[in-house]
C-alpha cells in the first residue's frame, strides 16, 4: 500500500513537471479518470459518451476523437488510439492549462502555436496536414447541426466562403490555373491570429465535480 | 475661426440678458401693434433650444480647430466653455443658471446611459463580470470609507471651520466623491481607444457603482436625519443595497423583456418601432427612481435584455434610426452636462478651504490606487489572464469624476449639512482635477507605458466560426473534467434561450436562426453594399482603376426582401474580400454605414445596362446560365442577378489587376463565378484573390451576441 502510494506521488510529480499542472490538480484529475472509466486502467470512447454533459454538445465526436488523436499525444505518428492511459488523458488536457502570468513572448507564442495546432488536428481528421474543403464543412455542419431547420446548403455556403476568405488573406492572387488545396497549419495560425487563442482556449481546473467519486482506492 | 466663437459668445450672453427683460408696457389707448414683442411666451423651449444649439456649435468648433481635439480631450475644452459662458453672464449682471439636478438626473443622464447600455459589450463584460462587480462594489465601499474616516481624522486635527464636521457627514462627502462617474469616463476613454479589457472595467466598474453609491447616498443622509446609528440600521443598510442593486436590475429586465415582445408585433408599423425602445427604457428608468432603485441599473439592464430580440425583430432601418438617436442624444446630453459644470462654478456659492480641498483630493487619489492594487492582488488568484501592473495603473488613473458627484451634492439640503458649499466647492475642483489633469495626460501615458490598444479586428466569418467552437470546445471540455465553469453555464444559457425565450419574443422565422447563419448573412449583405458602393463611381467604360467613391446619392428606396436576397447570392457567389470597418464604441465618429437601402437598387439596374456593352469582351467564356436553387423566385431578378454578378467581379478586377495581367485576371473570375454553383470542387475555389485592401470592421455585427 505504502509503495504504490509514494510510486502513485512520484508518478504524479512526474507528470507535473511534464505537463505544468501542480500536483493538486494531477490529484484532482486523477479522481476524475477514475470515476470516468468506473476504476479501469484505461480510458475508452465508450467512458466519454457516457458523460451526459457532453452528449448535447454539437461537436462531441470531435472533442472524443481529440482525446484519442496520437498527434495530440507528442508522437510524430498519426492515427488514433484505442484506449488511453492517465498520463495521456492529462496530456490532452495540458493544451487548455492557462498559460502562466509573466512568461516571455517567444514562450507565448509557442504556447498558442500548440493551441492553434491541437485545434488544426481536430478539423484535420485524415491526417494529411491539410484541411480540406470537406473537412471544413463538416466541422461547420456540426456546429449547426443542433438546428434541424439548417439546410445543407447553407452550410455549404459558409464553408465555401469561409475558405475563400482564407484563400483571399493567405494566398492573395493565384494564377488561372492554380487550385486552391485546403488550409495548412501555417495559414490557419495566420488567419486565426487575432483571436488570441492563448487567453481564450483556456479552463481552470479547480472545483472538479467529485461528489461523485466512489472512496476508496 | 476664433473670431467666431467669440462672436457666438457675445450674442448668446446677449441672448441669455434679453430673456429676462420686461416686455409689457401697459398704457391706457395705444397705437394697433404692428410689430411686438412676446418673449415670455417662449422663453422655456428657447432658452432651452439656444443652450442645445450653443453646445452643438461649440462641438462644431472644436472638431473645426486642427490640433486641438487631439490635445485635450472634449470633456476639457467643454468646462472651458461653460466658464467663459458663465463669466459672461455674470458680467452682464444675471445670475448665471445652476445644473438643477433633477433636470440632470432626469433629462440629461438617461440617454448617456441608454447609449453606453444598449451597445455594451456583452461578451467581455460577462467575463470580466466578477472583475468589474469587486471593483465597482468593494472598491467603491473602500474608497468612501476611507476617505470618510481620513477626512474626519483630519478635520478633528484641524482647529476652526472644519472642527465642526461630524463623522457622518464626512461619510457622506466620502460616499458622493469616491464613485467613478461613467459620463467622464466615457468622455475620455472614448478617445484614447485602449484595449477592450481595460475599456470595459473601468466603464463597467464606473456603470455598476452606483447602486453603491445610491445607497451610501441614502443611508448617510437618514442617518444624519436620525442622529443615532445602530448596529440594526447598518444592516439595513446592507439588505437596502441588495434590494437596491437587484430591484433595479429585475425592473430593467421586465421593461426589456416587455419591450422585446412588443417589437415582435411591430412589423406594421416600423416607422414607431425606435419610438418604443427608447420609451420602454426611459419608463424602466424612471420606475426604478420612484422606488429609491438603481435607475442606472435599470436602465443598463434593460438594454442589455432586449438588445438580442430587438434586434431580430426590426428592420434594418429602424436599427439605424435608434443607434444614431441614441448616439446623437447622449452626445448633446454629455456636451450640456460639462458645459453646465463649467457654468455652475462660475454661480454657485463657494466656500474655499485649502486644507479641506487638498486633502480631499490627495485622499482621492490614494484611496484609488490602493483600492485598485490590494483589489487586483486579490482578483488576480481567480482570473486567467491576471491584471499587469500597466492595466492596474490604467484602471487607477481612469477613476475619474465627474457631474453625478457634484449633482448628488447639490441635493443636499443646507439644513443638514451647512458645510454644503464646502462640499460643492471641493467637489468641483476634485472633478476639475480629475478631468483636467487625468484626462489630458491619461492620452501620452498610455502611448509612454505602451498599453495594448484596441484591436481593429476583423470581421471574418473564420474568426466568427472558430469563437463558436472554441466556445463548444471548452464546454465540452469542461464536461469531461467534471467542472461547471463559466462556459458551461453560458452554454446552458444559449440553450435556454434558444429553446424558450427565442420563441416567444421573436417573430416569425428568424427565431429558428443561428447565430453563426445571421452573422454570415449581415456579413454578405455589408459586403455585397460595399461592393456595389464601390463600383458606383468604378468607371466601367475603361480599364482604369477607380477610387473608392466618398459621395453617395441620396435616393432612398425600400430595398425589398427579394432584393436583399439577390444580393446575398452575388455574395455566395463571389465572396472575394472583406472590406471593414473601423471597430469603434466612440460617441463622436459614427461608423460611415454604407447607406444600405437607398441606391442599391438603381446601382443594380444601371450595371445591367452597362453589362450588356461588357458581354461582348467574354464572348470566349461559355456563359453557363446558373439554375436557381428550387427556392427561388421570377425569372426577372433571376437574369438581373446574372447580369449584376459579372459586373460586380469586373469592378474587382478593375480594382486590384492593372495593365497586363488584366486580361488574365478577369477571366478566371468570371469562369469562377459563372462555374461556381457547377463545377467540381478544387476548381470551386480557384479564387484569383484580389489584393488586401485596407481593413475596417463593422459594429454591429460583432454585437450579435
């Protein structure tokens, strides 16, 4: 008991230091992988839709996939997982720690780099390093899909001009018969530039919801 | 230039001498009156109307003088006027008028408030909302008893006049000086253009505060009626706040909410429709000053509630009228209200006490700055993007005051308080201090600290379409890690509101639409005006690139649903580029809005004749005609909607290819535009983009929030 409660700290030190979150917080986000897969080892997709929370959200697949996406996890592999570990569960949860107050520029900027590049994974979903007009009207298909009124072509429409626009402020002329192929990451961190994502993409992780926690571990 | 204004000067003192002289000259059998003269019959409206016309010109003038307005700051220049204006008058021997605080608090506060109210910012007020509440609630707290107690200390050192003031009135004096004034911050913020965050919580913290300041204000003056205070009165004291704040927020909102019902009828009569927003609000406000409620609150509340649904339900037309009324009615309101100060110093009794004045205003500012510092300690272990010491700096040095301090003052009755005028006096220089001194250096400071300005963000449907998932993002997020934060609350507040308030409180089938949809569609619409705003003075005829048009005509037709619609299409069709619009929340400098309704219309029929002379230059193009998606209407605007299309990409080309690439850089446009509904999808956005034109963002399309 005694051993694998400091080998537990330990591990959970490690991960601090990987991950930047305190020990408090791995404490806490450990409680809540184990109510989430009831006591297992591993987290499977099956453990997140179970939350109903997420069930009325309109992008949770994506937000499942991300969890479960190894360009998430630090490899330079592609594909997904099956099940993850606590470890990558904190791993995926480390892009939304907020940054710390006073950290240098350079380091702000690599922070949103990460952000903007978790987000580019999300819409990326076969994994070639480019986001495709498909893609892209998928992504927008979800967010209206909670409005059964919306037709397909309006988000079409959108999808369509949203990748004009990306074309227009990236690109700028093309010839005639240049074809535009889809968004790369470096386009995406420019036209999303603006919106200071490494304030907004952010949550605290205090106050967990472990009333419904089973004791005893 | 300053001959004039002087001249305006002198025939208004003139004005104001001759309001008061005697006309009836009764004898017994006189001469049939040709020509008489009946001032007293108009003297109200007149005077009233010669004041407003004074302050207007006076507004003129300084926009008129080069370097001026970009020294000092309106608020400034405005109290010179009233002084020089009050010199005058009392040269000429009257009585110069006092600011009657029930005709500023009746006529001349409401409209600044309903203007800063109806177009706040919602989505950085609510999260900075437990920023703003601790600074305006604590904050004020801290500020009056601090400089009630202090000033009490000092006045029991100081031998003499001072000795005789009590703890409770230094109290009160500390209560109606240490509230930060939202007119004064307006008036200088507004041009300073700093970033959003800041903007918001000193506005906000200067919004909220008076319910604070209400109820000191209250609780002060029984208590000196009373003589005694217990520990019972106190807590009253504390309960009156929550019933003050709370009341005026639940009173604003059902005038809201009553008001956004009844927009949702008005599509008969859309000439009254701006009638009723500014009425239901002005009725909030008032409600809330019969029961000793936070008028302020109400009327913010108000504002803010109905906004959403307002907004859906009106037309385009009615949306313009309310925002230039509101912006040109708290515009005046704020140009009499300093012009007022200024004159009011000049009238009313003071009585100067070094010691008290120096103190008063030494005090002011130390409070302020150790308000703001222990205050940002505290918040910054709860927030996520934590206050620098330049914002904290800037949030301090923005605690300005202004003409409710002195106007709360003014009511006090001389019975209870004989050092009233020492109060009036020290008042008017802590706002004289404040405005002045903050206000004219407040500009080079924030150019000296380098604090972040605001951001002319653009208007871009990908930046709009990644907030909305970012926002889903994180509640989802939040979802798994078990935490029901701020974006889980707002997610089940959008919810809420879609399911149940959207469906009574808007008409029709706009009650079904999408944030995300009715943003693209105001986008489109702007963008399709601004394009034909553009090609109205593009000289079609040669290949010569044209500048973009300043004048406008003045035709003003209804463009009609079908219309409106068409141009959506040559949108879909041919989103190129976003031309914006400066974002600005500034009372001063209105937003040149594309005159959307009026020349539309002509433009797209004066194009469709000037089309049919450019279609022999595509001749090599096959001119696939379009098939109108199955929703659509006669055949008439159909063809209309071809022949306006090619133009419009024209006037694109024209723009931005000159000389040789021209010929190469319009016919891919017009294949892309002609093929887009067809062709296959890489092909689809082969987009021969123009080049980056210079960028301004629209208001309120952000403001759909």
């Amino acid at each position: 008991m005694g051993a694998s409660q400091s080998g537990r700290v330990h591990k959970f030190q490690e991960l601090a230091d990987k991950t930047g979150f305190s020990i408090e917080q791995i404490k806490n986000l450990h409680s809540r992988f184990t109510y989430l897969t009831q006591d297992e080892d591993t987290l499977r997709r099956e453990h997140l839709e179970n939350i109903s929370n997420l069930a009325i959200n309109p992008i949770r697949r994506q937000i499942i996939e991300a969890f479960f996406d190894k360009r998430n996890l630090g490899e330079n592999e592609k594909g997904c997982l099956q099940e993850i570990s606590f470890e990558e569960f904190v791993t995926v949860l480390s892009f939304f720690r907020p940054p710390k107050p006073r950290i240098p520029d350079e380091e702000m900027k690599n922070i949103r780099k990460e952000k903007l590049r978790f987000l580019f994974n999300m819409h990326d979903t076969d994994n070639d390093g480019v986001i495709t007009l498909d893609e892209y009207r998928r992504v927008v298909e979800e967010l209206l899909s909670s409005y059964e009124t919306i037709g397909a072509e309006t988000a079409k429409a959108i999808s369509d001009g949203a990748m004009l626009e990306v074309a227009s402020v990236t690109v700028g002329q093309m010839g005639p018969d240049e074809f535009y192929e889809g968004i790369t990451f470096e386009q995406f961190m420019q036209i999303l530039q603006n919106l200071e994502i490494e304030t907004k993409m952010n949550i605290h992780f205090w106050n967990l919801d472990t009333t419904t926690m089973k004791c005893g571990k | 230039m300053k001959m004039l204004l002087l001249l305006l000067l002198l025939g208004f003192g003139c004005g104001l001498v001759f309001c008061d002289q005697n006309t009836s000259d009764p004898h017994g059998r006189r001469v049939f009156p040709v020509l008489s003269i009946n001032y007293d019959y108009v003297q109200m409206p007149f005077e009233v109307s010669l004041w407003i016309l004074l302050a207007s010109l006076m507004k003129l003038g300084f926009h008129l003088i080069p370097r001026l307005s970009g020294v000092v700051p309106e608020s400034c220049l405005l109290i010179v006027v009233g002084l020089l204006v009050g010199g005058l008058i009392r040269v000429m021997g009257k009585n110069p008028p006092v600011l009657d605080s029930q005709l500023f608090f009746l006529c001349l506060l409401p409209p600044i408030i309903l203007d800063a109210g109806y177009f706040l910012p919602i989505r950085p007020f609510t999260e900075n909302a437990g920023t703003i509440l601790t600074f305006a609630v604590v904050g004020t707290l801290w500020n009056a008893f601090f400089v009630g107690a202090a000033l009490y200390g000092v006045c029991r050192l100081e031998s003499g006049r001072l000795a005789s003031f009590d703890l409770l009135s230094c109290l009160l004096f500390g209560s109606i000086v240490s509230a930060v004034d939202p007119v004064a911050v307006l008036a200088v913020f507004e041009e300073i253009h700093i970033n959003e965050l800041l903007h918001i919580l000193v506005f906000g913290e200067s919004l909220l505060n008076d319910a604070v300041t209400v109820v000191l204000y209250h609780l002060f003056e029984e208590f000196a009626h009373a003589g005694a205070v217990t520990a019972g009165d106190v807590f009253l004291g504390v309960v009156c706040f929550f019933v003050v704040a709370l009341g005026g927020v639940m009173v604003g909102a059902v005038y809201g909410v009553l008001a956004a019902f009844t927009s949702r009828f008005t599509s008969h009569t859309r000439v009254i429709e701006p009638l009723f927003v500014f009425l239901y609000s002005y009725m909030a406000y008032l409600s809330a000053e019969v029961f000793h409620l936070s008028g302020i609150m109400a009327l913010i509340a108000c504002g803010v509630v109905m906004r959403p649904y307002v907004e859906a339900n009106i037309s385009h037309k009615s949306y313009t009228t309310i925002k230039y009324f509101l912006k040109m009615w708290s515009s005046v309101s704020e140009t009499l209200i300093f012009i007022f100060l200024g004159v009011s110093t000049v009238a009313g009794p003071h009585a100067w006490n070094w010691t008290f004045v120096t103190i008063t205003i030494f005090l002011c500012l130390l409070s302020r700055v150790l308000g703001v510092v222990g205050l940002t300690y505290i918040i910054n272990k709860y927030r996520m993007v934590k206050l620098s010491g330049k914002d904290q700096f800037i949030v301090a040095y923005g605690g300005l005051r202004g003409a409710i301090a002195f106007s709360l003052a003014f009511l006090l009755s001389r019975d209870d308080f004989p050092m009233k005028d020492m109060f009036l006096t020290a008042i008017i220089t802590v706002i004289f201090f404040t405005v002045f001194v903050q206000g004219m250096t407040i500009r080079p400071l924030v150019d000296l600290l380098a604090v972040k300005k605001r951001k002319q963000s653009k208007c871009s449907i990908n930046e709009e379409i990644h907030t909305q998932f970012l926002e889903h993002l994180l509640a989802g997020i939040e979802g798994v890690c078990g935490h029901y934060g701020h974006h889980h609350w707002r997610d089940k507040l959008n919810r809420f509101n879609k399911h149940y308030i959207k469906r009574c409180l808007i008409g029709g089938e706009r009650s079904q639409e999408p944030k995300l949809i009715s943003f693209y569609n105001k986008m489109e619409l702007k963008q399709a005006l601004m394009l034909l705003e553009s090609n109205s003075s593009a000289n079609l005829s040669t290949a010569v690139t044209a500048a973009v048009p300043r004048q406008r005509s003045r035709k003003t037709l209804n463009i009609s649903k079908e219309r409106e619609e068409e141009i959506r299409k040559i949108l879909r069709a041919n989103l190129q580029k976003t031309r914006q619009r400066l974002r600005s929340y500034s009372r001063h400098t209105l937003m040149p809005d594309a005159e959307d309704d009026d020349w539309s219309e002509t433009l797209l029929r004066k194009q469709r004749v000037e089309m049919e002379r450019k279609m022999s230059h595509f001749l090599t193009v096959p001119a696939r005609r379009e098939s109108p998606p199955a929703r659509r209407a006669p055949v008439e605007s159909d063809s209309r909607a071809l022949a306006a299309r090619p133009s419009v990409l024209i006037s694109i080309s024209d723009e931005t290819s000159d000389g040789p690439r021209e010929s190469r850089g319009r016919k891919p446009s017009v294949k892309f535009a002609l093929d887009a509904e067809e062709q296959k999808l890489p092909r689809c956005l082969s987009d021969p983009g123009p080049d980056q034109l210079p960028e301004e963002d629209e208001e309120h399309i952000h403001q759909t929030d």
